[in-house]
C-alpha cells in the first residue's frame, strides 16, 4: 500500500475523492499540483483544495476516461482530522453509486483493513507523549500514562479511530501486542537513561483492553517476561483495563487480575461511571486505581448528581481498598471540588499536558485554588440555601 503526497497539506477545508478506477485518479492527480492519493485495494482515494478539486473539474476529466463512477465530497472540519477522512471516504463511497454493488460494510472493512496494515507497517515512527498523574492534595507526582500517538505520514488519525478499526476488524490483540511492545522499547530506553544519570525510574501506566487481557500471549507471566526484557520491574507499571468492549464471562479476567496484581503489577478500572466499567465488574476485579471518566469530571464543581456519584465511587474504593483517580481535569473549580469529596489522584491538562519527554506536573500553589473553592461556595449557596455540607466545608477550608 502506498500514500505519496502531491505538494504540501493545504491549510482550511479539503475535498475527497474515491473511485475505483486508478486510471481517472491518476490523470485527476497529475493535472493538480496541490493533491494527494492514497492506494487501497478497494478504490483510490484523491484529497485536496476545494478550489482545484471541484465538482466540474473532476467531471471534466472522468468524461476523458469513459466517465468512470466516482464520489467527490467535502471534508467535514468540526470532526477530528483522522475521522473526518472515514467519514468523507464512506460517504465518497456510498456518493459514487457503487456502495450497493459492492457492499459498503465490505467496502469499510477493506479500509479499515488497508489503515491498520499501514499503521503496523510503520515501525518506530509512532510516537509515545508522557502525561503526569499527581496526588491531589499534595500535588506530588505518582506516575506517567504512557500515551501511544499514531503518527502516519500524510494521513491525519488518532488513536481512537485506529483502536475503533481493529475492534471492528478484530485485530485488537494485534493491535495491542503492537502497542506494548512500541512503549516497553521506548520507556526500557527512558528508565536506562535515567538509571546511568542517577536518577529515580518513572512509574508509568499502559493501556491494555480487556480482550487482550485474556489472550495467552498477554499471560500474566509473559506480561512481566516482556517488562523485564525492557529492562523494567513490573512494581513500576500500572495496566489500565480499557472499556471499548464488553467481557462476557469476567472470571477468566479476575483470575488474570490477581495474576498480575502478585506479579507486582499496579492494575486500574478506566471509564469507571461509563461504559462497561460498572460497579460490578470493579468489585469484581479489585483494581488498586479506579480512574473516574472525564465526562463526569467535566463540570462536577456545578453538578450535584456527578458530585453524589463521585462520592459513591470514593466510598466504594476505600471499601475495596482502591485510590480514586480523576481524568480529564481542566477547571480550577473542578479540581477544588474533587479534592473535597476525597478523590486521591489526578491528571488532565489543568495539571500537565501529554509531552513527549516527560514533564513534571503544574504546582498546585500555582493554581489558586482557595479562590476555586470560595467561588464554589459562593454559587451553591446562592442557588440553595441548604446547600451540601461538603461545598461549605471545601468554601471554609484554608488555603
């Protein structure tokens, strides 16, 4: 598989073009000077300017190549860079009047193929960004989630859009297996650079789903085999069980969790509050971190419900012996508000950004957080005069 480009990206809106026949695409892409294509099995795919990929230019030249099918759409800019591009392809696709001949979940799934194949062609090239877990009381580092960013060269997409394309293809163990490897090399590079400076390892934590759990190539023991080879100890890796699919029968992967878990492995709940990740399957599994979902981190400094709900997870990890993280932190009242029902940990762009070298996390005397909580006592008793005992306490507390 092949993507060349023909000329730099352009800035703003973009066109795309898919149709099957190589011959019409060429011609289309040697007579503009700003597009790129993009080979697959399935068809070819021509991206560019809308001002040299117009509708009448594109008919122009499929009428000198016996006016092959075709679909030429526009790239919708409010999706993120690497799902507008399968978005626009399928409605390229379904615009070209072939979507029913050859059976457009077919056609998906041959993309979708075509991307990952491409995506593990590209070794050592992705690269792994370093964003800081701190304790919230404190502001003292704990550890860094270890962050895998898909880097394709003229084609824009994320992690999600690359994870969704194996879940769909099922090659999430694939997938996985890729990953790992990627960041164990990587950070076996970072914790030896630190050791020969003198300096303390990283604790770091890496993503893993629960099908991938579950495979024998992800034993507990080969797990440890593989962090060792890197030439790290499991007592400095925490696995975080992502929450894409659903687990059938969770009594194979409790077993595992234990496994992992004696090994010396840090094992977190991620999405807790969403998705599959219910209250259930965490008793069930005994995490040593409950990581709570940005959805309900979002806006929960105004938010009485996600409050109640957050103070119903901080109960029940201390019942379970778990520590509560909080992900996607952004506001200073949200912060102040997590720090008063108890939550233990925290990470979001408040705190630190994902970096590509590791950075040390924002001080928290930085963030002004008394007036955070004053605000917040302010506003909740305005709105109710009976407002929750815990918003006066966090309103009363000193800086």
């Amino acid at each position: 598989m092949r993507f060349l480009t023909g000329g730099k990206r352009g800035e703003g809106d973009e066109r795309l073009l898919w149709s099957r026949d190589l011959r019409f695409a060429h011609h289309l892409v040697d007579t503009l000077p700003s597009v790129r294509f993009y080979e697959l099995d399935a068809g070819i795919v021509v991206i560019g300017p809308p001002g040299e990929l117009t509708d009448s230019y594109a008919a122009q030249i499929a009428g000198l190549n016996q006016s092959p099918p075709y679909g030429l759409v526009t790239l919708d800019a409010r999706l993120p860079e690497g799902e507008r591009h399968l978005v626009a392809l399928s409605a390229a696709v379904q615009q070209s009047g072939l979507a029913e001949r050859i059976g457009m979940a077919q056609s998906s799934q041959v993309v979708q193929t075509k991307l990952l194949d491409y995506f593990f062609a590209l070794k050592n090239v992705h690269a792994i960004a370093y964003q800081p877990i701190v304790e919230l009381e404190t502001g003292d580092l704990v550890e860094y989630e270890c962050l895998f960013r898909p880097q394709i060269p003229g084609l824009q997409t994320s992690i999600t859009n690359i994870v969704d394309a194996a879940i769909a293809t099922e090659r999430t163990i694939e997938l996985d297996k890729f990953i790992v490897r990627s960041i164990l090399d990587r950070v076996g590079s970072l914790q030896a650079a630190r050791r020969a400076d003198g300096v303390q390892p990283l604790h770091l934590a890496i993503n893993f789903t629960p099908a991938s759990l579950l495979d024998p190539h992800f034993e507990a023991r080969a797990i440890a085999d593989m962090v060792e080879d890197a030439g790290l100890h499991p007592r400095e890796i925490t696995l975080e069980c992502t929450e894409q699919q659903a687990v059938s029968d969770i009594g194979p992967l409790v077993k595992q969790v234990k496994a992992l878990r004696r090994l010396g492995f840090g094992f977190a709940i991620d999405d807790a509050g969403a998705g599959y990740a219910s209250f259930t399957l965490i008793a069930a599994l005994r995490p040593s971190v409950i990581k709570i979902d940005r959805d309900i981190v979002s806006g929960i400094a105004r938010d009485d419900a996600k409050q109640a709900l957050v103070e119903a997870f901080v109960s029940f990890g201390g019942r379970i012996g778990a520590l509560l993280l909080a992900e996607g932190i952004e506001r200073r009242a949200d912060l102040a508000m997590l720090t008063s029902l108890g939550v233990d940990l925290g990470q979001g762009y408040l705190i630190g950004k994902p970096n590509l070298v590791p950075q040390a996390p924002r001080p928290m005397e930085t963030l002004q957080l008394a007036a955070a909580r004053k605000a917040i006592g302010r506003k909740v008793r305005a709105a109710d005069p009976r407002s929750r005992t815990t918003i006066r306490k966090v309103a009363d507390r000193p800086a």
